[in-house]
C-alpha cells in the first residue's frame, strides 16, 4: 500500500480527495494537515466522514516527510512553492494542487498572481498534470502541478482541434459556469446561501487567473501562441463546470468530420466521453464522477463564416481536482489508471 | 378603470401578468381564460392567488370581447394568429405574448415556426414591444407583439453599440442562462425537479426560435443585416436570465467612452440601469423587478483585436414577459410609464 | 408623509423593510444605519436598489431623533435595550425588531438570552407586536415588539384553538422548517451555500430563544401556563417557514367544527388565509407577501386519542419580520392596514 | 459472478441501483426493462451513464427469468404481487421494491393500498429487509421485500428504544421531511423545478400508505399495537430525509442512558451512525452513501412530562431503497455486507 499525505486538507478539494483515497484499493492515508483544524477528528470537520479515526495535525514538514512517499499538496498558491520545493528536495513525490507549478513561465506566473516566484528552477522539473495530453511525461515524473478545474474544463473541449489547420486560433472564446464549491470553504458574504441562491452572475471578466493556464496548454498543443477569452460565471449548485466555447473556422469543415476528430482523439481516454450528435452535456450527468462530457455544434448562420460550438461538463472537484489528482498517482505509480475512480454519476 | 382581459392566462407568464394588474391602479381584470381550467377559481390553480375572486373560463372570444377594451394574448404561437386578427379587427387593442406578431419577414417565421402565417397583412401593424426602441410608435398602436424574454435581454444589451462604426457586427456572440420558468409550466420530464436541480445544460444551439426576433431588431437598430450566434443554457433557479455578449471591435475604442454610451442611451429609461465600472450584475438583483441590469467589460489581450463584453441581467416573467407587457399598456394608454411596476427586487 | 428612521439596516430584515418602505404611499425614509457600511451607498451593499439614493450612516442617535417620528430598531438584542430607552425616552415611536421588549417576564428573558435587561420598567410599555391578538392596543402605543419569525407563525396557527376547552394544552409540538435568510445575512461556515444547499437539519432542539416568546403569547390567549416543545429546521431555500404543529385534544372535535372556529377567528383579518379542507400551505404561496396560509388537519388513529395537525406558512422576512413591522405602523398611524402591503406573492 | 436482473429499472430507484451494481465486485448485471424505454440504451435514458452497453429491454418474464438467479422487482405495487409470485415459484430470489410483500396483514395492506392482494399465502415467505432488525433472516430467505423510504429512516429513529418500558409507545410523532426524489420520475405538474423550488410543504397528513409499514415494525419490536401520527414534507433537495420524532416518556431516564442504548443496540451495524451528544444529523453528510445519521435529544420543559426527541438522516435513494437492497443482497449471498457500498458520503 502506498503511503499518502494530505497537506492543506480541510477545503472542499481537500476532503473529496480524502473520500476518493480512503475507497482506493491500493493507498494508506497516513497523514491530513490542516491549521484551523490541527488536532480535530476529521470527522468534527467534515461530518460526512463519522467513520474514520483520522485527526488533522499540524502541517510540520520535518516530521510529515516521513510518513509518506506521495504528497498531494491543497495548499493556496505562494504557499505551495516552498513546500512542493521541500518535499521535491527530500526525494519524495509530489502531487500539487496549487497554481504555483502549472505556470512554465515565471514572469506569466508573477503577473498573474502578483507575487514572486522563488523557486524557478523547478518549474521544468513539474508536468502540468492532465494525463489526456501528458501522460507519457506524468509516468516517469516526480512534481504533477494538478490543473485547475476551468482550464481542465475548456482545455479538454478544444484539445483534439486547437492545432487543426481550419481552426483561427485566435478567435477561441470561453464561457464557463461553476458550481459555488470551486469558490472555497472560506466563509465570505459572497459565497452564503442566500447571495448564491436563485442567481447567476459573471465575474473576473477578462482577469481570471485561470486563463494563462489555459492559453498555455493550447500554445502548446497548436505551436501557436494563443491568447483567448475566458469568462467564468457563478451558478447556483454545489458541483460541476459547463464550458461553452467558440472557435471561427477557417475554412469549412462538416460537423461529422469534426465530431470524429473528437472520437479518434479521446478513443482511449478512460474519463472522456464524446457524445452523440445533438446530445448535450449536463454537469449533473458527470456529477460525482472523473468524467468530462464533451459535445460539439457547427454554427453555418452567423455573419463571419462558421463557428465550432463546443460544450464540456465535469465535476469541477473530481475531474477538476481530486480525482484528476487520484488519475495522476495512478499513472505515477502504475496502477489501474481508473483505481479508485470506477463509480458512475449518481442521478440524481 | 381600463378594462382588461387575458386569454390562455393559466401558465407562468399569465400568473405573473395577473399578479401585476391586480395591484395596477389604473387596470381591471374583468376575465382570465384557461381551456385546462376553464370553471377553476384561479386560486385553484395559482394557490398564491388565494384572495381573489377570478375564475378561470373558456376563451369564447364573442363573449369575450365584449368585456374588455384590452386584451392580453398569453396563447402558443400559431394559435394567437388568428385571436389577434379577431381582436384587433372588433377594434380592441391587443398585447400579444406569443411570436407570431414580432417577425415582420412572413417567410423568416414561416421558416422558424415552421408554421404558415395566415395573417401577414397585419404584420405591418403590429408594434415590436421593446419602450427602449419603440416607444413613440407603442403610444399609437393597438397591436404590440410582446417581446421574447431571451431577445429583451440580449437586445437591450446591444442596442446602444450595435449601430457604433467601431462594432464589428458581424462577430456577435449571446450566450444567454435562463431560469427553468421560461421553459412554461407544462409537464415534461426535463423540467422536473430532480433534472434541473444541481445541473446547467445548454439546448437549442444554432437554433433557437429567438434568433430571428433578436437579429431583426439589431438589423433594425445599426442598419445591416444582422446573424448572429446565440446558446441559451438552463439554470437551476426559478427566475432570470443573464446574458453574456461578445462583440469585436474594428477599431480601438477605450471602456469609459462605451460607457458613456450605454449612459446617454438609457439616461430617461426608468427600468435600465447601467453599472458602475466594474459592477456585475446578477440576476438576483433584478428578481421580482422590470429592471434590466447592464454592465460592459473590454477585452484587450485576446488575439483578434479588442473584443467588448456585455452583460445584462432580467427577470424573465417581469422584463422578459409580463412587466413589459404592463410597461407597454402604460404606455398606450398614457398611465405612468412605472404604474404598477414600482417595486424594489426583494432581497434574497 | 410620515418621516421613519431604519437603524440597523444592513441585514436582510432591514434590506426588505426597506423596499417595503420605499413603495409605501404614505412614508418617506429619512435615514438608514450600519457601522459596517456607513458612508456606502445603500445600492452599493444591496445591489436590488440601484435607483436610490440613501446612504448608510453611522448610529449617531443625538443627530438620528431629529430626523424622523418613527424608528424602526433591526439592531441585535441587547443593543436594542438602550436604543429603543432612548428614542422612547424622547417622545418618539419605536418598532424594534430585537427581542429585548418581547418578553414580559423580566427573568425569562435573562435566563433564555443570558443577559441582563437594564430598563425592565419599559417592558410594560411594550406592546407585541401581533396584529391579530393585539391590534387595539398596538393603535395607541409607543413601542412595538416586534415578534421573531417563528413565534409569528406558530402563534397564528394556534391562536384560534389554544385556549378551546377540547384541547390538551400540556401537549403542543412545533416542528418548524425555515428557510435561510432567518439565519442572517453575516458569512458564518454553516450558511454557505455548498453547506445548505441539498440538506436539511435540525438545530437548537430544546433551547432555540423563540420558544419562550412563544409560550408567553400562547399562555395569554389560554389563561393557561403553557410550555411546548419547538424544533426549528434550516432548509434549503432562501424565505420562508412552515410550522407543522401537533396538539392532542382532550374530548373527540369534528373537523369541519375546528375548521369553523379559525374561519371565525381570522374572518376579518386581511393577512390571514384559512384554506380549504385538505389545501396544503406552501411557502411557495406566500413567498414575496405579508400571507399568513394555515390548514387544519385532523389524526384520529393514533394511540392516544384525537390529535390536531396545524400546518402554517409565512415568509419569514415580510410576514416573519418587516412586512409585520409595516402593517404595525399601518395600524400605529391610521394607514390603510394594508397600504405597502398589497401584492400578491410572485409564483413561481 | 451472481447474475442479477432489475424489472422496471428505469425510474431514479432502478438508475441508483444500476449504479451501485455496476461497481459491485461480486455481481453482473444481465438485464435491465422497462416498458417506455425498450429498446433504448440504458445511457440514452439515463445520460449518466455514457459508458455502459446495456439497453433497456420488455419485462417478458418467461425469457428473464433464465437470465439470472436474483431479480430485483422495481414495479409499482399491485404490479409487483404476480411478478414476485413467478420469480419466486420459478426457484429465484427476489429483492422486491413495491410495498406489495411489506405488509404481513393482508386485510392492512388491501385497507392502505386499496387493491386486493391476490397472493396472500406468499405474505409469511416475505422478509421485511431491515438488516438491522431481521439480519438472521435475510441469510436464509427467498424474498425480500425491502422497506420504503420513510419507514428505513423511522423505523432506524425508533428501534432501540421503542420496545422500553420508560417510552409512552402511544404518543409516536414523526414529521419527516423527504428530498424531490423520493415521488419518481414520472413528470407530474407538482414536481416540476418551479414548483418545488424554493418551497416546502406537507401532504398526505394522517394518510401516508408507509404509516402502517412504520407501525408493523414497531409493533414487532415493541410487543404493543402501536399506531403512530406521520407527517411527510417535500424538501426542495434531490436526495435525503429527515425525520424528527418524538416520544413521551414514561418515566424520567437520563439521555446518557438513552445514548448508551443507541450505542449499543448498533454497535456493530456497518451502516448506522449514532452521532455524539449534541450533534445535528444532516441530509449532506449521508448524501451518497448507505449511512443512516442518528442523534437523540431529551426535552425536560414542556407540560407533559419528558420527551426523547429522536433526528434520523438517510439517502432515500440509497439506504431508503437501492442501497439498501445491495446490503440485502449481501447477506442473501454471503458477500461482505457493505460489498458496493464502501464510498464515504461526498461533500459538498
């Protein structure tokens, strides 16, 4: 069994990561850190897990570091640079969820979050932990920067064409709609009941962090360097990302070309699902589940050519991060890829 | 007292229409029809309603058009075409709620409703209801065909840029999230509970019957012909549409000018309310009200040259249907343009 | 028009009193307070009121007693203690929404609230605030204490029949189920909405702070000292509470005859809807209004004789809180008991 | 591998269970019908699962029953009474979901259901499947009849104490309240999104066909005829019930002593979670799983004496129906009793 530790364990992604580890049939949780909570039964935090003897500690590397091999690091960005660099340094594996590894360019990285990154020299050394585009590199690595859920979201939904040459790369829009989970346990006015409730709403229009990341991979995947729009919404309901995205053609290309794009590109891909023509994604029928429902749509109407519509749910906690994180240790350490991921969407 | 009737009065729509001109100070309800519920005190059906004595009959226009100066048609498309003729030919003035009045092109509604319309001669009679384009010629007319609640929201978002030398109207984008009641209050699967609750889907991509009404007023609005993109989505909450609009710029054009824009154009309306720079509007805000909440974003990093973001927010049985309908008997018959639209939107 | 003062207006009472207040025909708001927000515009922390201009200010009462005749106090309990001493003290009128007047018993109200009351000599001078069991004395009084949102509802839907020879006073059980916004508007973890959303819970069993209040209005109509058993629920929607309240009676009661008896009691009341045999309340129904729904059923199955179902419904912030507040200064003043007061609840 | 078929599969029971046996380690399923959906794949009509290969296919029971060696019977009742009756006679084990084997008096169940039941002699091979409280026989039997929804959480509530000398077992209360799911999947006007929303309500008050399930059992345990009141609630939430309960007592009996007895009477049930004093069960934190939440409370105020306020949570999908048929399966076939229902509650 391998020994995992949770640091920064007691947000949302924190305790799904907890619940889909403490079923893995091949995984010991030896340690879950969390400040507020250091000395609690997890079960006095999270009340859905009465059933475990697990207490929350303090997060003390020196002493953390032995207890296990793999780290999968919630910790906030900024805070997860030194940490990932220890336990990186100690030899041990590291899985973080933080945006503090996904960024390769340091300079992109210190714009976005305003903050200095002080340890540069392991920005090479992580994967930007998607397995459907990096699994080779994800097999033999020691640091997985876990992306985050939108850029999963819509990264997944323009991967198979983003590189296609009837695609004007520079054209890609995308609007997003979350689930409040993806905003924090942190108790904020914002985020209560009764401001959530009944209401739908955009926010960071043009400056959510999310997008350098997204505009990274996309780079990458096409040889361009693509800067797009990204616009996430507010959506009252705890779980799930629907991305709605728009892409001009360049040149015209049939729905059913496109549609078998997708096929052929995600044809091994465990937790992608590409649906039939006409059928739409709903993030309920990936709720609780790793997998990312794709759909696409041709737009031949509109004034400046055709446009590609492509739709993608997921779960914005599992897919989105923790069990995009269980995915990438099973791959780090050769296990069934979908150990521990194996349950279907609840309905409803 | 002007006398008012509504025919097919037993949907969403018709209980927020007859919520609004029982506390209308000018307005009496004098009939209420429901074929379903013909015989059925209202408050049967509505059971907020349970202090009115309003029973629902069957529509009998001979009878009915003796009771009332004004008539509110809340029937389906094809159905309102030849109760509208009737009306309107005994000399009564009509507010109609379904499409079949709002598409002045015969052909464009024959081909979207795929219905024939029998009634054409009285397409160039009818008055598109939207008071912010239209009001001089609501004063006079006797026949509004009541707005869609998708295309109030998406054209009330435009209309002080689309006419703009620097808007490349050809690039419009509305990717529209409504409230599940917009969907009627007929029985159907899809609607039910525990399918909407905790999910957001899209539906109807590239073919929503609300395009053409909403590319009609654009191409009214900036003189060209107008197509244009629009997804809408369902969202789990009751009431609300937010709509997010995309639109590229031929040239640069800075945020504060657009503003400036958006400003003058709506400075006498009194249910449009622009944003401060930076403010998000949520549907939330405008819930239970006839106001139309609008802020605009500029987008200058992505690849084609500045793209501007609009978002406006609705309530789709106020704005979207049944307020504006009360806005435009208002305005018909010389009442104050806010009577019995005053309230503030409750809040939570 | 009559000059009110609002302090303590930033919370959800104080957000929807103050949209009741602003429709009202007959009252112009002067001033509105909140430390946390003093200087901001009202529409700035309640965005439903872009088209106001108030602002917050800060609770400087030398300055406050000048510009109004009647104050409504939404501060916390104990705060409201001195506050209301003070204005009253200076010859205004005062509608406090805390419960510092409410309860009679000077020690019962130190024991529930664990705190002691300076100004227990003015505890005569407070009226309860209800409508329906006080209204005489309400016209002539200087302070109301407003009732809480529970007490409200369970007192009206067991005012007709607690004081009936037939009904066993000993036994009476209240299971309430209220929405959020009863909770509060300040960020606490358990009011977020990914905590509230898809669950329901009980709290406070045995020791919720209404029960007292509760028990003191019940004793009064009975001439009986009564204590009860109260379980308040949260549940997961923004407004609203129904009670679903059990009393064992002591000799077998038709029906139709207790029925009969809370037609009489609420005939003339214009808040109050006794429903037809075998009609559910809903909170749905009343949501948005100053509505009172009660139903009553009967059990004669189980084992220890005939038992009465009263099932109520309110919307916890206008019937439960402001709506209440408006219809006491209705009445302080000579208003039309109904004026601000007059629309029917929005459906859905 | 035990070959199991699902009969009437296609209802939001038959998708959870479908579910759950899809991941169960000792289980493949051969079979799924459904009259509206024959023909169709299983993903087409539940969009949730995308990666399954079964199609829906019409009851013909003659070809079924060679399919597999255990049926779980999903029909309606009065439907299910010929289908167990063949399976059974056929030599199969039976898990039948319809209340059709619940009820041990025929003459009851023919009262309650109104409909004669036409195989009363297989009434006393049924087993009522509450592990819980008849595990021994479940090993050894041929027919289970799993118990509904309200009676798991009630009967779960009650069981340990409702056969104690100091409970009054004539003063049963229970007001339950249900999450959307638990009325089905057929589309009914009263359980579209906008009706539930944002409401809550009671209905069948006095007359809810599983009160003489809750009183059968209870009488069982108990050794008195117990007749209780039973009040269900529709909750706007997918999943969960609550049941609060209440039960004079006879004499005074301290709650550390009640507590014990909890603890003791599921000391070693893999599904029952007594909570710690003070503790608040909640429909979230047993979402998902087979946990059934239990916490007592003691109200000394109130004018009759003492009364032990009991708060039980379930998933009505899961432990309430398709879960709970798993963990009865188990114990049939001797697998591990929580085989396929090891996953924690998720959160949010």
């Amino acid at each position: 069994m391998l020994k995992v530790a949770i640091l920064g364990g007691s947000g949302y992604a924190g305790n799904e990561l907890l619940r889909l580890l403490l079923s893995h049939p091949d995984v010991k949780v030896t340690a879950v850190t969390s400040e507020r909570s250091a000395g609690l039964p997890v079960s006095d935090v999270f009340q859905n897990f009465r059933n475990t003897d697990l207490k929350f500690e303090s997060m003390n590397v020196e002493s953390l570091v032995k207890k296990a091999d793999l780290f999968f690091l919630c910790l906030p960005h900024k805070a997860s640079q030194e940490a990932v660099a220890f336990f990186y340094g100690a030899g041990k594996k590291v899985i973080d969820f933080s945006a503090d590894y996904r960024i390769k360019n340091r300079k992109t990285y210190e714009k976005w979050y305003s903050t200095p990154h002080s340890f540069g020299h392991l920005l090479k050394k992580a994967v930007y932990g998607l397995p459907e585009l990096h699994r080779e590199r994800i097999k033999d690595c020691s640091l997985v920067a876990n992306p985050g859920c939108y850029p999963t979201s819509s990264i997944l939904g323009l991967a198979p064409v983003i590189g296609e040459s009837f695609i004007d790369s520079t054209s890609v829009i995308i609007d997003s709609k979350s689930g409040t989970s993806g905003a924090g346990r942190n108790p904020a006015q914002q985020l209560m009941f009764c401001e959530v409730n009944e209401s739908i709403k955009a926010y960071s229009i043009t400056m959510h962090r999310h997008t350098p990341e997204i505009e990274q991979e996309l780079s990458f995947l096409s040889g361009r360097n693509i800067k797009l729009i990204f616009t996430p919404h507010l959506v009252p309901m705890d779980r799930g990302i629907l991305s709605t995205i728009y892409v001009r053609l360049n040149k015209k290309t049939g729905l059913r070309n496109i549609q078998k794009i997708y096929r052929d590109y995600y044809r091994n891909e465990p937790f992608v699902r590409v649906l039939n023509n006409g059928v739409y994604p709903a993030t309920k029928h990936v709720r609780g589940s790793n997998f990312c429902d794709i759909s696409v749509f041709l737009d031949k109407r509109a004034g400046n050519g055709h446009t590609l519509i492509i739709v993608s749910a997921i779960d914005n906690l599992i897919k989105g991060a923790s069990g995009l994180a269980v995915q990438n240790m099973n791959i780090m350490y050769g296990f069934e890829e979908t150990a521990g991921l194996t349950s279907s969407p609840p309905s409803p």
